[in-house]
C-alpha cells in the first residue's frame, strides 16, 4: 500500500475512535436514574425517606369523639308515660361563689341537621364521649294556626332496652317556646327521636368543653 492511500484510512480510523470516548462520557454522565430521568424541581417541602411516612394534619383543637348516624326512629308508643321533664318546677342553681372567676365554656359542634316532619319521624344513634353532651332544637311552626296543629316531641333512649331516658318538644304539655335542648352527663350510646306534625326542626348537637381542659 501506498502512502498517499494510506492516510485516508488512518482519518477514518481516528474519526470512529473519537466517537466511542464520546459515547461513554454521554453515557456515564446519565448516572443512576437511567436515561430519559429528569430531576424534579425543588418544591420548598421536604420529602420523607423511603419507607417514611409523611405525618399527617393535626386534629383540629375543638372536634370531639362523639358521632351521629341516622337509624329507624323509636317515637312515643300509644299509651306511653311521658314523665315532666321538670315536675317541682326547679330552676337549676350554680354551686359557685358569685365573685368566682367563670371558666370559658366552648362547644364542638358534632352533628347539625334540618328536618321538615309532617306526621313523620326521624331517628338518630349517637354515640357520646364527651360530656356535657348538649342537643339543641329550634321549631318553625308549618301551620298558620301552630297551637292546633304543630307539635314535635323529641326523646332520648336506651339503645337495648327502648327505655325513656329524657325527653322535652314542642307544643301540647310542653310549652311554646321553640328552642330547647337537652343534655346528657353520662357517655354511652342513645336513640334520639324527632317525632313531629307541621314542624321544620333545626337539630344542633354539640360536646361541651371548659378552655384550658
């Protein structure tokens, strides 16, 4: 071979041997992730090791542990005792002294529900942790004539035996004022009944807590 033919074949050579270091440079900056692997931007939030859990949010300061849920209602039976709520007509007395600092009383409001009741009723369970548990109701009267028509008993009962723990509503032998409430000391499980005609009742149940508690 000649001379003058020999240097294009060392070109050639030299061209596809700078080529290969090319390709490994390329391919060795690729690192880890594999090709085609874009690192993602920085989010201002750090991201928790593999097999961490990110903690979650922090329960609110004022939910309670108590819970509401609708069940088939248990309404006043024909011919069922319905006790005074208030027989002697007592108004409760506070055992404190008058000059003592009161504490601040906040409520956690746990369930809170509007009914329009004709002739019908609705059942609740609930299931009470903290106590005092309060369960407000406010009545509209439907009726244009509410002291003939409009009537709503509301009652509180045992789960298992049906039994008449509270009661107070609406009308008739309760008096016409249209809020009330009733409160539970005792945690548990209760069967609250709405039992009403002509009546648009608001429901509101909370759990009762001192500040600083």
């Amino acid at each position: 071979m000649s001379a003058r033919s020999a240097v294009p074949l060392l070109i050639a050579l030299l061209i596809v041997a700078c080529s290969g270091c090319i390709a490994l440079e390329k391919d060795d900056d690729l690192g880890p992730a594999g090709p085609g692997a874009v690192e993602p931007p920085w989010s201002g939030i750090p991201q928790p090791s593999p097999g961490e859990t990110a903690p979650g949010p922090a329960p609110s300061a004022t939910e309670s542990g108590s819970t509401v849920v609708p069940v088939d209602p248990v309404p006043v039976q024909p011919g069922e005792y319905i006790p005074n709520p208030n027989p002697y007509n007592v108004s409760s007395v506070p055992l404190i002294r008058m000059d003592a600092v009161k504490p601040v009383v906040e409520r956690a409001t746990v369930f809170e529900e509007q009914y329009s009741l004709v002739y019908s009723a609705r059942g609740l369970q609930v299931d009470v942790v903290d106590v005092p548990f309060i369960i407000t109701f406010a009545v509209d009267a439907q009726n244009p004539e509410p002291g003939a028509y409009s009537r709503l008993v509301v009652t509180v009962r045992d789960p298992e035996t049906l039994q008449l723990i509270a009661d107070e509503g609406y009308n008739g032998i309760y008096g016409s004022a249209r809020e009330k409430s009733i409160t539970l000391y005792r945690p548990g499980r209760y069967i609250v009944t709405l039992d009403g005609h002509f009546v648009d009742v608001k429901v509101t149940m909370a759990a009762e807590r001192t500040s600083g508690s």
